[in-house]
C-alpha cells in the first residue's frame, strides 16, 4: 500500500500544483479586496474603494494570465470534448412540433397538466441527449484493408470498434464523414488607379491589395463511402464488421476522419461523434483483359516468342518435337534420319526478358478517357507478363522503382500528365524486347526503338 503510495506521488506534476495552490490564494485575496471594497462603497470611502476594488482585479487578472493557461494546456480535452454533428430525424422533427403545439396549448389555457406534460417531453429530449453522449463515449476505430486493391474490383474491409468505456453502447453506427468543399481566399497585388472611376482619365497608379477567391482544391476522396452498422457493444469489448468497398478510379484514397454515430434512445436525432481518423489507400489500375488488350495480345505474344527463340546462337541439343515448339525450330535432317519430327534446342533459349515502357504524354495530349486507358493497358500488360517465366523490367519518367509488378504498377496509380519525357533514344534494353506504350506520333518515333520493339500508339 505504501508503494503504491509512493508511486502515485512521485506521478504527480509538482509544478502544477504549485500553481494551482497560488491561483487558488490569489483568488481568495481577490475575494477579500471585492468584499472590503463593498464594505467601503457603504461608508462612503470612495478612495479606499477605488483601490480594494483596483486591487481585485488586479489579483485576479495576474491569476488568469499566469496560472490559467498553464493548467488549461495540463488537460487532456479530449476526453472532455469531442466534436459532435447534429442531424434531426422525422420522428424528431414529429415529437418537436407536438411538444411546441402542447406548450402553446400549455400558455393559452393555464392548465397545470399540460405544464405537467411539455415538462415530461423536454425531459425525454434532455435524457435522450445525456444517453447518446454516454454511448458515444469511449469508443475507437480501426479500418482494416488488403494489401493490394484494383481499380473497379470489390474489396472486403474489416471495421473494428471498441468500447472502453464501462457502459455497454446500443445501436451504433460507423459512417464517413462528409468532405466540405471550401472556399479559400487570398490577399493579392494588384493597382488602383487615380481616380478611381471608370470612364476617367487616371493620372496614376499606386499598389494595392485585393481579396480573390480562389478555386477549390480537390481533395483526395475517403476510403469509406458506406456505413457499418453494430446494433449492441458490450463494455471493453471489442466488434468487427466486414464492409464491401469498391473504388471506381485509380490514385489515392484518404480517410482523414470517421464518425460513430447513434439515434439511441428515442430516435429524435442522430447524433454522430466525429473520430479523428487518418489512413491512406493507393488503389492500383484495373488490370481487367479489355478487347483493345486482347487484340493486341496476340501479335505481341508472336513477335515476342520470335525475338526469344532467335536470340540462341549455340546448338545445346536436338530433341523429339513437343507441342508448342515452333516450326522454324524443326531440324528436317535429323528428323528424316530418326523418321521423327525433331527440333533445335539453344543454350540461351530460356532467358526471356522484357522491359514495358510507359512514355508519359504532356498535358493536353490526350483527353483524360485516353490517358486512363493507356495506364489501363500499360498496367495490364505488366500484370500480364509478371508470371514468373519472364524477367521484366519497367521504365517511365520519374520511376526509379525496384523490377517488381506491384511498385511500377503502384507509379502507375499515381501517374499523371507532365511535361517532362522519356528520351526514348536511351530507352530500349540491348537484351530484352521493349513494349513501348506511348502517345508520340507514328513518324516522330526514333529509328533505335523500333528494334526488338513493339511500340503501341494511343490517342487520336
């Protein structure tokens, strides 16, 4: 018992005690100068007024200026206050209008029942309120999201709520929070002339400031669009609910806030507490197989079977032909001396690399359904070949990220128009085959990319 004693002493902020001991004398002398020079007011002491009353002030102001704001940044307001939205529901707005019609009744009639029963209602909203703010107390939140998620692809999310608090929470729903667009506004340099008047001959200019509202940044949108609902809490206990989410587009997704929000008991209002909140997402491009991917599948999966098989050069054996083996491989003599097909097997024949290039087009080259459908293809191609059978390595302006899939697709979701290119010159890998995604015209395409190099056009 001593010990805990101890302990609990030794965690006590001295210097806040201190402090709050001298606020606490300085108010009491600031009490006894207003009461003695009340006492003095009555006799008609009018100096000795004037400065008992001087003196008090004088007490309590040094008190506030001091003592207050050092106590006042002590505590922890966060357990005493917590930003709170109000949303009347029509049954509130139902019960209001009948309370406000019995207490006008109330009025005009003097009846002392009626009193008795617009009494009884406020007194319903006033628990109701007391109620919501204690099942809103204590709980916190926890978003929980896959590793890797696509572009128009559900996802599953777990929302986790805890109740810390010793009161269990009743019907409690967890919903995003609203994105206010706001206006913003900037003080900017600008002339006046003398006189100021139209259709006047100025005579000169001085500088000057003006107020410009400017246009609304677009923030980055929230991760939850719907709410998860948990219709009882028991206390220190937590609860999880799984929440399907789709994001229609690629690029970052933030979640800067969630609220808890609750109509218990009465359903007049819900009351939503809102929970500072910070999470971000990057929501990979869909790398669904679309028809312009299918298309061109196949004659880039030819030409580059082609480039692979050609690059051998030393002859490491001579075997019966197996299916998928290309024609041109056919060694016609040894099949003839065998009396069955044979083919030629290179050395070099297994070291299959690619390198996929995204040449990032300037703004206001293509319209913004062409530029996302060429991240589309660029993404799908790299998801494509990133089987395990071929080395793959990516290329893009600004990326200097590892040959992994995931990292030049993750570069791809947060790519955007820029003027700053690729020299395509020094671009294409000597050993590999170069898929070329650009928005470049077809004749301004240097002469060195198009070997070993299959370059797609996109745009008009």
């Amino acid at each position: 018992m001593l010990n805990k004693l101890i302990r609990i002493f030794a965690e006590v902020d001295r210097e806040a005690w201190v402090r709050f001991s001298i606020a606490l004398l300085g108010l009491i002398f600031s009490f006894a100068f207003a009461l003695l020079s009340s006492s003095l007011r009555d006799e008609g002491n009018l100096l000795g007024t004037a400065i008992t009353a001087s003196l008090a002030l004088l007490t309590a102001g040094i008190v506030g200026v001091t003592t207050v704001p050092y106590l006042a940044r002590q505590v922890s307001f966060e357990r005493f206050r917590f930003s709170v939205r109000y949303d009347f529901t029509r049954e509130g707005i139902a019960y209001t209008l009948f309370a406000l019609v019995v207490g006008i009744a109330a009025l005009n009639t003097g009846n002392n029942l009626l009193f008795i029963v617009v009494a009884a209602m406020l007194a319903a909203v006033l628990v109701s309120g007391i109620a919501s703010s204690f099942v809103l107390s204590g709980l916190t939140l926890k978003l929980a999201l896959p590793d890797h998620v696509f572009a128009g692809k559900p996802c599953i999310g777990n929302v986790t709520i805890r109740n810390t608090g010793r009161l269990p929470s009743f019907s409690i729903s967890v919903v995003p929070e609203k994105v206010k667009q706001r206006k913003r506004w900037k003080l900017q340099r600008t002339e006046l002339g003398i006189p100021p008047f139209r259709g006047f001959r100025q005579w000169f200019r001085v500088p000057d400031l003006q107020l410009r509202s400017l246009p609304a940044t677009a923030s980055d949108p929230p991760i939850l669009d719907r709410p998860a609902y948990f219709p009882y809490l028991r206390p220190r206990h937590s609860e999880s609910a799984a929440v399907e989410l789709r994001f229609p587009r690629r690029g970052r997704y933030v979640q800067q806030a969630l609220g808890v929000a609750t109509r218990f008991p009465f359903s007049f209002i819900t009351k939503t507490r809102i929970v500072p909140f910070s999470q971000e997402l990057i929501v990979l491009p869909a790398v669904e197989e679309t028809d312009e991917f299918l298309t061109i599948l196949p004659t880039l999966r030819g030409e580059f079977e082609i480039f692979v098989a050609g690059r051998g050069y030393d002859l490491y054996r001579i075997r019966e032909y197996a299916a998928g083996d290309a024609a041109r491989h056919i060694d016609w003599k040894a099949s003839a001396r065998s009396q069955a097909l044979m083919v030629r097997e290179f050395t070099r024949e297994d070291e299959r690399k690619l390198k996929i290039v995204f040449d990032n087009p300037a703004p206001g080259q293509l319209s913004e359904e062409e530029y996302e459908r060429a991240v589309r293809l660029a993404a799908s191609l790299a998801w494509h070949f990133s089987d395990g059978r071929t080395e793959v390595s990516f290329a893009g302006p600004g990326y200097a990220g590892a040959p992994e899939a995931l990292t030049f697709l993750r570069y791809l979701a947060l790519v955007k128009p820029e003027v700053k290119g690729l020299v395509l010159e020094d671009i294409p890998a000597p050993n590999a085959y170069n898929i070329v995604v650009t928005a470049r015209p077809r004749g301004s395409i240097p002469t060195p990319v198009w070997v070993s190099s299959y370059v797609i056009f996109v745009g008009p």
